[in-house]
C-alpha cells in the first residue's frame, strides 16, 4: 500500500477529508522549501504537492507563474527538489508528497533516471500535466514499479472517454480542475463541482481531490462536503509572495490552520 492510499484509509476510517496544499519549489528561495512542507503538515495537511518550476507553463496562473520565475531566477531545478524531498524525508516518513510539473523538465533529466530517483528521494505521486494517460502507459508502468502513484487532472469538460481512461491508468487519487481556465481564476462554483464528481465516481474507485479556485475556509469546507480532498495552491503561494521570505512560513502556517479547523468541524 503507498503512503497516499495509506493516508486516504485512514482519513475515511477517521472521517475526515484531505488537504493538500501546493507550493512551488524553491520559492521563495531554495532554503525555505523544507521548512515551508513541514509547517504545511504541522498545520494539519495530509499530502503536499510540489510544484516542479518550469518557463513555460499550460495550466498555472499569474501567482504560480511568478513563483516559478522566482524559483528559476534561483537555478532551482529537478535535482535540486529531489535533494529537498530527501531532507524532508530525514524528519517526515509519513506525509506523502506529489510532484506537479511538466515533462519537459522530466525528459531532460531522461525519464528512467528521474523515476528512479525520485522513488528512491521519498516522492510518492507524480502528476504531469502534459503527460495523458492515452500516451503514458510506459511512464505509468514504470512509476508504479519504483512505488509511485500516477496522478492524473480531470475537468468540466472531460469526456467519458478520457474519465475511463484516467480511471484505467490513475494511481492515488484524481485531481479534478474545478474551474476552465488556469489557476487561481474565478470563483469556485460548488454546485457545478457536486454535478460532475457523481461520472468520475461511477468510473472509478479512486478518492477525488477539487483544486482551483478554493481560497478560504468557507469554500475549502463547501468542496469538502462532495469530495474526499481539498486542494489549495495560488492562495498559499500568494501568502508567500506577500510575506517574504522571514515571515513565509508562519504566514502559510496561520493561513493554514482555520482551513483544517473548518475541514474538521
């Protein structure tokens, strides 16, 4: 059993819904990373999701797009993050962390290589966002062989097909994108969120995490009333922008713990 469907058990044995907050690696600086996860899970999140900095993104708004600028301007790259799962790894070998990004820098490392060392770091998920499941059947095999969970986006507007196919090739849970468009647009739309969850269900057995657009507790408690996680990233990474680096992680912290409160109330 991996350590995300270890932490989704017992979230459903305790009744409690998951959250998963994502920063981006190496913001804002190299040095803050590890400190910033481990008061992520001290403030009572479940898994962490580490954005992988990458130039030229598909799927992430304006505030994580500054936060890879950032993190780029640093040198901050693929080996470098794997370094920072390992540290974290030295006083957490219980929180599961998933890597977000896209191929390109994967491929530039060569696919084997990362798999492997990121197995091997203490990653548990890796979601790649221009990486579809119709053309990664490789890539999925090679991650389950090294302990990995494939994680996979579902939208508004997938079809049943690619729901089929998610659910066919998908490891750990689903991410489904709440909103059309990119991160940190719009206002989350509960309803609509409830009226689509009901298709990916019925086509598999996979928790369901909601991301995009949930910036507060009220709407973080609203998603968790339809689905089994929260997921927070342009709220957190804004947080960090406006603190600066000496008061980003007691600001995410603080930001954090009325989230949880709410989850569990």
């Amino acid at each position: 059993m991996s350590r995300i469907e270890a932490t989704f058990e017992a979230l459903r044995a305790a009744r409690r819904k998951a959250l998963i907050p994502y920063i981006t690696a190496g913001d804002p600086g190299p040095d803050m990373t590890v400190p910033l996860l481990h008061a992520l899970a001290g403030a009572g999140c479940d898994i962490l999701e580490i954005g992988v900095p990458f130039s030229d993104p598909m799927a992430d708004g304006p505030a994580i797009q500054r936060s890879s600028e950032r993190a780029l301007k640093k040198g901050v790259g693929l080996s470098d993050i794997l370094g920072m799962v390992r540290e974290f790894r030295t006083k957490d070998s219980v929180t599961p962390i998933v890597l977000m990004g896209y191929a390109n820098p994967i491929e530039a490392m060569g696919v084997e290589k990362f798999v492997a060392a990121a197995g091997a770091s203490g990653v548990d998920g890796v979601l790649v966002v221009d990486y579809p499941p119709e053309e990664c059947g490789d890539f999925a095999a090679l991650c389950a062989s090294n302990g990995i969970d494939q994680v996979f986006l579902l939208a508004p507007t997938s079809t049943d097909a690619r729901i089929q196919e998610v659910a066919r090739v998908g490891r750990g849970y689903l991410y489904y994108v709440s909103l059309k468009g990119v991160t940190g647009a719009g206002h989350i739309d509960i309803s609509d969120v409830a009226a689509h969850l009901p298709r990916i269900r019925a086509a598999s057995k996979l928790p369901i995490g909601v991301g995009f657009g949930i910036r507060d507790a009220a709407s973080a408690k609203a998603i968790a009333a339809v689905a089994d996680a929260v997921v927070i990233g342009s709220r957190i990474i804004e947080e960090i922008e406006a603190a600066g680096p000496e008061n980003a992680v007691k600001r995410v912290a603080d930001l954090i713990r009325p989230i949880r409160a709410a989850l569990d109330s």
